[in-house]
C-alpha cells in the first residue's frame, strides 16, 4: 500500500465515523424532541464516541519534551 492510499484510508474512515455521528447527534435530537430523555442521552454517548474515534484515526505522533537543565 503506498502512504497516498493510506492517506485516503484514514479521510475515508474519518468521514464515515463523523457522518454517523451526524447522524447519532440528529437521532438525539428527535429523542429529545419527543421526550425520550434516556435514549437522547444514549445517542448524545453514541455521537461524542463517533468524534473521539474520528480524531485518533490515522497516525499519532507522541511529542516527547525535554526538560530544561
């Protein structure tokens, strides 16, 4: 696989999990609107873990910090 195909992996799959969580945000709001408070809240869960997962998609770079002397 080359690193341009890997790319388009990662903005493939970052799409898909914020476009569910579109959808997750829009199924809360209807709860809402209807008065079902717990399965709002359950959809709210489903929308915020969408968004966690859609940030560490891809490679993570871990920034180490030297301390002064």
């Amino acid at each position: 696989m080359r690193a341009g195909d890997s790319a388009a992996t990662v903005a493939v799959r970052r799409e898909d999990l914020l476009k569910a969580a579109a959808a997750f945000e829009a199924a809360a709001q209807e709860a809402a609107c209807n008065g079902h408070v717990a399965e709002s809240a359950r959809e709210i869960l489903r929308a915020l873990d969408c968004e966690r997962r859609a940030g560490s998609v891809g490679p993570q770079v871990l920034q180490l910090i030297k301390p002064r002397a």
